[in-house]
C-alpha cells in the first residue's frame, strides 16, 4: 500500500542476529535508560543480548558517558562503535527503567531516532526487542517527509530512509512488523492528504485521489458530483459547496470483507463518515487571517477515513466498512450561502445556518443519515470539527463523543494506540440550546461555552435510532503547527487512523 503522491514507506525486514555483511553504511540504533543516581544519571543500554556483546555495550556506553548522556527521553547521541559491522550508532533514551514498556513510549523513541538520522537510507535497530510493532510504526512515521512541492533549490540533499531490519527473537516479529509497516503506510496516505495545498486539492481531485486508492485497494467506488449531489438532496453538501467555483462531491468507499468471516451473516457492519473541507476560510462568517492558512487541514476527518477503509481492505479484515465522504470548499461569494439561510438536508432534516462559519457539521449530517440508510452496527464520524476541542483539550489529544459504551470503547483504544482521544459527554440540556425559531435545528448556539460538545450533539440529530457510534474530534491533532516531536511531524499527522483502524479490528474479532 503505498501513498497517492509519490513518498514510499521503508521496506522492513526481520533478522534474529547482527547482520554482518553489507551494513556499513547502515545505523544501529539502540536504546538507552536512565539509570544510576537521580542527581547523577547515566545513560546505559537497555536491550543487549542476543544482539550485543559486552565489548559493544561497553564501547557504547563509555562513548554515551564521556558526552554526559543522561538516557533522557527520546534524547540522540550519534556514535561510532569499533567492533559494530555497521557505520555508525545511534542512541535514543527511554527514561527511567521500567519492568514493562509501553508501547508508545518505544514508538515514540523510534520516532526520535529517525528524525535524527541526517540522510541514512538504511537502519538497523534493538528496540524491536522491546516492542517491535512500535518500533517499526515510530521509525515509519518518524522518518516521513513531505517533498511534493520542493524543487531542487529546497529539497533535501540526503535520501530518506529506505530500509529499517529490526532484530528481535520473538517468532512472531515478522507478522507484527508486517502490520506496523501497513499501518504506518496508511498514516502516511493520511498525511499526504492533509499536507496537499489547497490549490492541488479540492474537491474534484480529492474525489479523484480518493477513487484511485480505494479502486487499488479493491474497494467499491462511487462519487457523486454536484448535479447528483442536488438531485439527491444533499441539501448540507451544497449549501456549503455552492460559494465556491469548484463544486462540491461526496464518495463512497465500500470494503464488503464480510464474505471473508467464518459466519458471513454474523459478520459487523461499520459506517466511517470524514470531513472533507479542502479549505476553509469559515464563508461570509469569515475567519481572520491569521493562521487561515492552517484550513489546509479542514479535510483531515476525510484524509484518515480514507485511508482506513483502504487499509481495512489491504489487512483483510472480515467485516463491512462502508465510509461516506462529504467533500466541499467553504468560500465567501456571491453564490455563498448566507447567515439566515435554512438548509434541508439529505434525508429532510432542516437547519438554520447561524454561522457559515460552522460548516462542517452541515456535510456531515447530510453523510451521516447517508451512512446510516446501510445500516450499520456501529459509526465513527471523525473531523477537524472545532477551535473549542483544543480549548478543552490541547492541541494532541482528540475529544471522542457519542453513545456512552461505544465512545468509551473508541476512547480505550485510541489511547492504547498513542493517539490519546478522550471521552466527553454530550449532555441534553445542550440540544435545547440548538433549537431555531424557523427550521428543525440551527447549526450553532448563541453560548460561547461548550463548542465541542454543542457540535457532537448536533451531529447526535442525525444518527439513526439504534446505531452505536462514536464522533472524534481532532481539529489540533490532526495538523502540528508546532514542532515536531517523537513520530509526529510538522503539519498533517495522520490522526486518528490508527485509532479507526484499531477499532476495526477489535469489532472484527469481538463484535
């Protein structure tokens, strides 16, 4: 599986001992700890046999004490070891020792340790013997770049990373490594998406980006364009799309894996519903300018369900994903839809648009009654839906909303992964607040309290009667406007793939 513009994930093997030959030019990357006195820590290695003998550690440990490592976390030293067969060795801190080690602690290690590689095209690591799955996602995810745009003035001299061999004992590192690697892959098609300008990406080529992956993936494909849109009454779709010159589409992508389970008539059925605004600049409510630029990212909720549903297929797994996926641009004009106006949605509903500016919520209420005509089990509705989830919760860690035990379901998962959603409640009272004077809803309170909450129980609307499901909101997480850190860049991120992804999963082998 590999990303519609171009980037090419590292190839990955398993090896159970050093490789002697034709490494010299690779990176060995081995973890340390902090150990030793708190006033005086000292970095020492952390996994050694069967891969080190006690001359290597020595030798990397004597070279880690004269720089004054400490084995902080994610700190890098860069070393050279003698008696290694490889070029050079890199080492990544993990903090203080632990019995256990979590797994997005060595994932974001890996993470670390690839970002510091300065052009190595080929690494070997020991941190697979402490998780190899994370290993293999972090240093993946880690090592991605996004150069689409660059011509030779900017872009990076030094190739990226082109192969990782992580060394492990465990019989089955191979397969783990294997679904790391896919996992990985599908956070990169995610990232691609988001980091695409919206000059490349709007809604006609998002739709088609999206139909050529899922038609890779073997999925069933079906767009509709703006006359179908209309004639269809996706009354949200195009209220939003029609300011724009470039209209607006919706797809659907359809993994039917139920013919792969042992009971195909027993097999779950799962709804993924992603935003799709290729820009935003909020329509005639318009945003300031500061940082608009950052509405780049307005279409991640879409980026990652599109790359999930792919990799549902590429992993085989025995359940049905269907994701339904609104795509519009939020542009002021004078075919815009304005403050006032009362949209009816597909399915009936109507809403009145309050605020323009609160756009995405109108695409998905239309997507969602789609979705839900499938009638599936559950639905995970995710978007870059509002500035309030990152009051409420920072810029890394996604508000998961919806039916009480399937939210807390997504959220548990979500934060075994590393993406760290968090279950919020949706309380009632808040429905009240969304009534309107002409039209069954409007699409915004007059309170400034509470937005992420507010928009979670709009969207509630629109679910059908009897579907569990779940809405993640990661209007921060999903783009990095700060630095990087661990296995996550600058700018698109990818979340909440793996958390969908990992769901999916957990749905196929437990119901």
């Amino acid at each position: 599986m590999s990303t519609h513009t171009g980037y090419q994930s590292p190839s990955v093997a398993v090896a159970s001992s050093l490789p002697r030959r034709g490494v010299g030019k690779s990176v060995l990357i081995v973890p340390v700890v902090s150990a030793g006195d708190e006033d005086r820590p000292r970095a020492t290695v952390a996994t050694t046999e069967p891969f080190l003998d006690a001359d290597a550690v020595t030798e990397i440990e004597t070279s880690l004490h004269a720089l004054g490592a400490k084995g902080g976390s994610e700190q890098v030293h860069r070393l050279i070891a003698p008696s290694l067969p490889v070029g050079s060795v890199l080492t990544v801190g993990l903090g203080k020792p632990r019995e256990e080690w979590p797994a997005d602690v060595v994932r974001r290690a890996a993470g670390a340790a690839a970002r510091a590689l300065n052009g190595a095209e080929a690494v070997i690591t020991t941190l697979s013997q402490l998780d190899a799955a994370a290993a293999v996602e972090g240093l993946i995810l880690g090592s991605y770049r996004f150069t689409e745009f660059r011509t030779a003035k900017t872009a990076p001299k030094e190739p990226g990373l082109g192969k990782i061999t992580v060394l492990s004992t465990d019989k089955d590192a191979k397969r783990k490594a294997s679904h790391a690697a896919a996992v990985a892959t599908a956070v990169a098609t995610a990232r691609d998406l988001v980091n695409t300008p919206p000059s490349h990406l709007y809604p006609a080529e998002f739709a088609d980006r999206a139909k050529a992956l899922g038609e890779s993936a073997g999925l069933d494909v079906e767009v509709l364009d703006e006359k179908a849109l209309q004639k269809a009454g996706y009354g949200g779709v195009i209220g939003v799309g029609k300011g724009s010159s470039r209209p607006p589409r919706l797809v659907r992508l359809i993994h039917r894996g139920s013919r792969l389970a042992k009971n195909p008539k027993q097999a779950k059925k799962v709804a993924l519903v992603g935003k799709g605004i290729t820009f935003d600049t909020g329509g005639i409510s318009i945003k300031p300018a500061a940082n608009m630029h950052y509405m780049t990212s307005d279409m991640g909720g879409a980026a990652a369900v599109i790359a999930t549903v792919a990799l549902a297929a590429h992993l085989e797994l025995p359940i049905d994903v269907i994701a339904t996926v609104p795509m519009a641009e939020n542009m002021p004009s004078g075919t815009a839809q304005r403050p006032g106006d009362v949209l009816t949605h597909y399915g009936g509903t109507t809403s009145e648009v309050l605020n323009t500016d609160a756009e995405g919520r109108l695409i998905l209420a239309d997507a969602i009654v789609r979705a839900c005509e499938d009638k599936p089990d559950y639905l995970i509705e995710t978007s870059t839906l509002t500035g309030a989830q990152a009051v409420a919760l920072g810029a890394r860690t996604p508000g998961v909303m919806g039916s009480d035990e399937f939210r807390d379901r997504v959220a548990a998962i979500s934060q075994q992964v590393g993406e760290n959603g968090w279950p919020m409640p949706l309380p009632e009272e808040l429905k009240d607040d969304l009534k309107s004077t002409v039209a069954d809803l409007a699409n915004v309170t007059g309170q400034r309290f509470a937005g992420m909450l507010v928009a979670g129980t709009y969207l509630r609307e629109f679910v059908a009667e009897g579907v569990a499901w779940a809405h993640i909101d990661v209007a921060t997480p999903a783009y990095n406007t700060g630095s990087p850190w661990g296995y996550t860049p600058k700018g698109g991120t990818g979340v909440p793939t793996r958390t969908m992804i990992a769901v999916l999963e957990d749905i196929a082998e437990n119901g």
